[in-house]
C-alpha cells in the first residue's frame, strides 16, 4: 500500500465471550487486533471493500489469517479524532508473495452499529470515488 497506512496486530487483553479454543482446551481464544491509520482519501480509497455485504477494509499485513477468522480492527480515518473500533470477520486473504499486490487481510465488517457507522464514514468520505474502476489492494 503507500505510505499513507500503518498497521500494528497486537492482541486484546480481553477475549470475547464463547469462542472456545481448542488448543487450550476450550480456553476463550483471543481475536487478532489489527490497527490501520488510513491518512488520505486514495489510502481510503484502495482499501474500502465496497462488495461486501456491509462494507469491509483492507488490512496490510504479512502474518497468517484463515477466511472466517475473528479480527478485532482499530481505525483511524483521515484527520478524524474517532478511531473505528469493531469486530470483524476475515472475508479475504492475500498472501506475501502475491504479484503486485500488498499481502494482508480484508476484514468484513459486523452488522452491528459500530460496523454501520464505520461504512456510513468511510462512503461519505469517499463519496462518488467508490464508483471508479481504479485498482485498489483487492480488486
């Protein structure tokens, strides 16, 4: 991607309620945190997964993800002071090594409000671009 996104994966303190690991013994798996500062409308632009169901978001990233896996995403937008917080579903992978495209993760978002809030900021900052037929880091 540009130098417009950061990304920092970390793992949460917390792990969400009934997701059973069983490499622990049905110990609570913690989800990934992924942490992306998108700083311009093209970053915006080349991220945005617009053909998902409710929007999703492209996240840089060389560690390994499986499709359905739960992601916790943080996201700053522009030069907004919210930062987007929602739980998401891993809906594509691209791996390290895949010709002229960034490896890392498109994260679905949920049908709750934050994932409802998330896409209404992200369409209204890029408006009438989501319509264009310019690359982006999936399509």
């Amino acid at each position: 991607m540009n130098a417009s996104a950061m990304v920092a994966p970390t793992r949460p303190a917390v792990a969400p309620a009934g997701v059973g690991n069983p490499v622990t013994g049905g110990a609570p798996q913690r989800p990934n945190v992924l942490s992306l500062s998108i700083k311009d409308q093209a970053g915006l632009y080349a991220a945005y997964m617009p053909f998902l169901a409710r929007g999703g978001i492209f996240v840089p990233s060389n560690r390994p993800f499986r499709l359905g896996e739960q992601v916790f995403l943080v996201l700053s937008l522009l030069d907004r002071p919210q930062k987007y917080q929602v739980q998401g579903t891993v809906a594509w992978i691209t791996p390290a090594g895949t010709p002229m495209k960034t490896p890392g993760v498109g994260v679905h978002l949920p049908d709750d409000d934050n994932g409802r809030a998330l896409k209404r900021a992200v369409e209204e900052v890029l408006g009438k671009a989501i319509e264009s037929g310019r690359p982006t880091q999936t399509l």
